[in-house]
C-alpha cells in the first residue's frame, strides 16, 4: 500500500495495517541535511519533501518550511510592527476601514470560481508529482476571517471595534465568509474535477490559553453565522474539514462540531485540551473525529528526552489510534533549538508503534 493510499483510507476510518504520519511543522534547516545530507538551503522545497519521503511521513495538509537565507532582520521586524502602530491607533480607523469594504454584490460579479479550481488544484498536484503516491497532499479552504482582523488593526483596535461597533463586525465578518464561500466553490470543483482526496485543513486563532480572546456569546452572534456561510459549499459535497486549534478550543469546541468540523488538529494539552477529550467527542454525524496530534512543541519536542518522545508517540497512539482517523503529528510548528534526534524519533517510534496498535 502507498503512502497516499494509507493515509487517505486512514481519514475514511478504514483499517490499515500501517500508521498515518504527517509531515508535520519542522523549522529547523539542520534536521532536513542530516536527513539527506544535502544543503537545505540549495533546494528548501526539493530537500524537505526527499526528507519526508526518508522518514516516512505519507499526509502533509501544508508544506511550511525554514525561512530562506537574507530573511528579514530584528529591525525589520520591529519597523514593521512600529508601521503598524502608527497606521492603527483606534476603534474608529477599523470601523471606517470595513465601512470602505465594497459592496458583497462586488464579490459575486468579480469572482472567477474556474480560476480558483485551477489555482487550487495546482497546488496540490504540482506537489503530488513532485512525490509520485509517497504523501497524500491536502489544503486549505475558504473561511470567514477572524485572525487576519487583529494581526492587520492590532489587537486592542479589533476588540474594541468588537465591543463597540458589533455591526461593523458583522459586515467584515460576513463579507469575508462570502468571499470564504465563493473560494469554496473553486475548492469543490478542484477536488471533483482532479480526484483529490475531500478533505480540507485550517482553522482560524481564536483562543489564547485561557479560552476564546472575547465572549462566546459574541462569536455566536456574529462571527459563526459567517463561518458557516463560508462552509456550506464543503458540507454540500461531502467534504471533510479538519480544523486547526490553538489554545483553549472547549468553550467553543461545541460550536466547531455543530459547523460540520470532522476533525480537528493542534491539542494544546498545556491549555487543557487533552487528546483523550478529543478522541471521546463525536462529530455532527456521530463519527469518530479525524486526530492529528499530539507530541508538544513546548514540552516533550524541545525539553525531553528521546525516550520521552517515544513514550508520547506511543500514548498518543494508544489514545487516538484504534478506529482509524488518528495521523502523528506535532502540536505546531517544532523549532530550531529543538534536539533533532527526538524529531527523528517521533517519526521512527510513530512507524514502528504504529504498526503495532493497528496491527501490521
């Protein structure tokens, strides 16, 4: 059986016999090269799929990678943040910016859904060659924006934009869940037109460690009516979404489910998400939830030993594993300072374990 094939019958809950492992979020150029002995930074794409092929990862929903030589210095960063600051300084800017927004009539007459199809499709299959049937290739989907507000206005113009102006709110939240929407169209298309698998990954950072970053009687009101516009054309099809989750989910976790979210990925257990809650919660249509988790990023990756990533690999495995759905991944991006003989043993202790709890 192909990589592909196992980790696509994996997120169907079919029985494999060997385990679904992703390629995961490794930002550390150096485990690339020990892996292949090769200069990461000649070919960062070409070196870290030949790195993934090596280690046996068969499911990647996004390729992110080391940044480049020549990247943005400290200052850079820090003039940019400086930029943002001085542009953003009120409530009343954001209010102004979405009452700028044009018309959503705007998006229905300048939206080309065959150009989405193709861009999407493109994406996954120029990958797809690049690694024949090794690793199945999924990607994201159109959402309703919630993050993008406070990364672009700063985050105490967006909550107080969020207090005071809710139905300014409302409008940017139901003008990108159209765009979401139409995106979406193109996303369906893709995965008709070109066989892709019907799956789909993202999710939006709602939650700090404590819970949603405001009330969840606010997100119902005017943020998840947006988000399930933007999703319909999925669920229409048949179309699984597996949703990215930072921090504390369970206010809201609810709410996911009741979306038509099949899956979920991240489980900050440091934030109480715990993996066996997630594996004991069971969609809208009284399925198992997809799983990709769960060896820590903050913890057990960076700080632990070798035998204490294989320890988690395996309580991972004895968690989530039984009755398919389950893929090994790390909670989040793992990085640099991260010892790379316990990201090789995620990846080894995961193929090996794996097979023995699904019993190949």
């Amino acid at each position: 059986m192909t990589g592909m094939e196992i980790a696509w019958r994996t997120l169907n809950m079919e029985r494999v016999s060997d385990p679904c492992i992703l390629t995961s979020w490794v930002m550390k150029p150096e485990f690339y090269e020990e892996i292949t002995g090769r200069d990461y930074f000649s070919d960062p794409v070409g070196v870290a799929l030949d790195t993934f092929r090596r280690v046996g990862a068969n499911l990647c929903p996004q390729l992110a990678l080391p940044y480049r030589r020549g990247k943005p210095s400290t200052g850079d960063w820090e003039a940019s943040d400086a930029a943002t600051r001085e542009r953003w300084q009120s409530a009343e800017q954001v209010r102004d910016a979405i009452e700028a927004l044009p018309d959503p009539a705007t998006l229905w007459r300048d939206f080309s859904v065959e150009q989405a199809r193709e861009g999407y499709a493109r994406s996954i299959m120029e990958l797809r060659e690049r690694t024949e049937d090794d690793i199945l290739w999924i990607a994201g989907f159109g959402q309703s924006d919630f993050m993008g507000g406070y990364s672009r206005w700063r985050y105490e113009n967006y909550l107080e934009c969020l207090s005071i102006y809710p139905d300014h709110m409302r409008r940017y939240y139901d003008y990108t869940g159209e765009q979401g929407y139409l995106y979406n169209l193109g996303v369906v298309e893709a995965i008709q037109k070109y066989d892709l698998a019907p799956f789909v990954y993202g999710g939006q950072d709602i939650c700090f460690n404590e819970g949603p970053i405001c009330s969840v009687e606010t997100l119902r009101d005017l943020y998840f009516p947006a988000l399930r516009r933007a999703v319909e054309p999925l669920l229409r099809s048949g179309i699984r979404i597996i949703w990215h989750c930072d921090g504390n989910i369970l206010p809201i976790l609810d709410d996911l489910l009741d979306l038509g979210v099949s899956g979920f990925q991240g489980f900050q257990e440091e934030s109480g998400v715990h993996l066996s809650t997630m594996a004991g919660v069971r969609t809208k249509w009284e399925m198992k939830p997809i799983l990709w988790g769960s060896v820590s990023v903050t913890t057990t990756l960076p700080f632990g030993s070798e035998d204490d990533v294989r320890r988690d690999v395996e309580r991972c495995f004895d968690i989530a594993g039984p009755g398919g759905g389950f893929g090994l991944a790390s909670t989040s991006s793992i990085l640099p300072e991260t010892p790379t003989g316990n990201i090789l043993a995620m990846y080894e202790r995961g193929i090996e374990y794996g097979r023995y709890v699904l019993g190949g």
